[in-house]
C-alpha cells in the first residue's frame, strides 16, 4: 500500500494505474465498519481502490467539534492495508489550503435543507475539499454510506452540474445490533449515552412502520417520531424531516419517495440517521 501526502505524489503513483476502474472511499480517519463496508464494495468493484484520511477543517463551524474529532491514524492505516487498499492519501491542511487559496464550490438549494440550516457552511467545505479530492485521485467511482444522505444528495447534484465523470455509489448504512448508525462520534457517547442513542433508529422505525401502514400524513409522521425522541431524556433534538427524497423539501403528504431524517444530541454528541419511506 503506498501512502501519499502530497498531491504530485498522487499523480505520480496513479500514472501506473493501467486497467480501470479505480474507486475511492474519502475519510476523515477514524475508521470503523462503516468506512470498511464502503472499502469493500470498492475492492469488489474496482481494479485499483485508493483512499483519503484527512480532516477537512472548512467543513466544521465549530472549532471544538473539530478538535475532538477522533483519530487514530497508525490504526486506521494498518485496517487499510489489510482490506487491500492500493493507495492513501494523507494530505495536510496546508496542502489542501494553501497560502493564498480562495476558490470556493457553493452548492445549490438541496444542501440549504437540514443539515445546511444547522450548520451553515458545511456543504461548502464539503464540496470544495471532495472536487479537490476527485481532481487529485482521479475516481471513476466514489462510495459514500446511505448515513449521509444529504451529503450524498449534495456531492451528486456537484458531480452532474460540474460534468464531473465519477459515479457516485451509496452504500447501506452498518449499524450495531441495536440500531444505532455507526459513526465516528460514537466514541464520544459515555456508557449512559450509548444506552440511550438508540432512540434515533428507534424514531426512524416508527417512521418507516407508519408508512407501510398506509400513513400519509408527514406532521402524523413527524409528531410521532418527535414523541419517540422526547421519551429519552438524554436526547435533545435538532431537527425531525420528512421530506421529498430528491429535493429535501418537507412533505405535507407522503406521496413520492420519502426520506425520514433526524439530527439529535445526545449528551453533547451530536448524531444523524435517516432511512427511506415507502
């Protein structure tokens, strides 16, 4: 497995790469089953399969979110290598931004929805850091997990309005035995607040039951999710969503394909989950 911190190194390694497809799995280190599930369908898929560990500082506006991202870099690398990675890219802020960068990607109205209105900025790093990435690695295709919905909504919606020629593939969500999503910030939950996260998926089941039994009405859906989350008195909700599957837009009636999603805090963790309605 090579390991490559600059972008020229990048480059140079990749000139080899002679039978394409090559996949790429963009992290932010701290890997879990998760980012595994998302390797693994690339090696499935892919002839060359490289991965990114960087932490991309434009996507937080709160510097102590950033500074207690989780990380753990020599195990993260070892994990890689044993799934057959070919390449990691291991940049530095300086080598993403450096002196003087000032060109921006501004995504459009499906990343102004939930997490855009409760992290202002966000997508924006988002989007400039993954074009940056695509530019340097060079993809035919990119995995992402279904956890991130919107994100995925967003990087699409980037991909086809800047004629990008990657595919973007959405992988299910991993989830431990009780339904929580796995996450990096996981590990931040103390032993009551692991007990307690849950609730999320539970909420979002709830969610998923009333549509399969023919409940169209999205407040009804909202209310009981929201009812759901109330009962767990460590959990503090940002925001409840049930909205069209395609533009994030709140639904009034559950009438086309429909995302179910919530972003709740849990002690001081902040967690996000979804699930697709029916």
């Amino acid at each position: 497995m090579e390991i490559c911190t600059t972008i020229s190194e990048v480059r140079q390694a990749l000139k080899g790469v002679e039978h394409p497809p090559v996949g790429a799995v963009l992290t932010m280190g701290a890997l879990h089953d998760g980012h595994l599930a998302l390797v693994r369908r690339a090696r499935e898929e892919c002839s060359t399969v490289v991965a990114s560990i960087y932490v991309n500082p434009t996507q937080f506006g709160d510097q102590t979110d950033l500074a207690a991202y989780p990380s753990g870099i020599q195990e993260d690398l070892r994990v890689l290598r044993e799934e057959g990675v070919d390449l990691v890219f291991m940049p530095t802020d300086s080598e993403m931004y450096p002196p003087g960068f000032d060109t921006w990607v501004e995504p459009g109205k499906v990343a102004e929805q939930l997490e855009g209105v409760h992290r202002p900025g966000h997508f924006r790093g988002v989007c400039t850091v993954v074009l940056k990435l695509f530019n340097t690695l060079r993809p035919d295709r990119s995995y992402f997990g279904q956890k991130d919905a919107q994100q995925i909504m967003v990087i699409r919606h980037m991909v086809e309005d800047l004629a990008l020629s990657v595919d973007i593939i959405a992988v299910p969500t991993v989830r431990e035995r009780d339904g929580l999503a796995l996450s990096s910030r996981n590990t931040h939950l103390s032993y009551a607040e692991r007990q307690a996260a849950p609730v999320l998926y539970r909420a979002l089941c709830l969610a998923r039951e009333l549509s399969l039994r023919g409940q169209r009405d999205a407040d009804t859906v909202r209310e009981a999710m929201r009812e759901c989350l109330v009962g767990e008195a460590l959990a503090s909700i940002d925001y409840v969503s049930v909205a069209d599957a395609e533009t994030l837009e709140e639904l009034t009636g559950i009438d086309r394909p429909a995302l179910a999603s919530l972003a709740v805090t849990i002690g001081e963790t902040r967690l996000i989950d979804n699930v697709l309605l029916a």
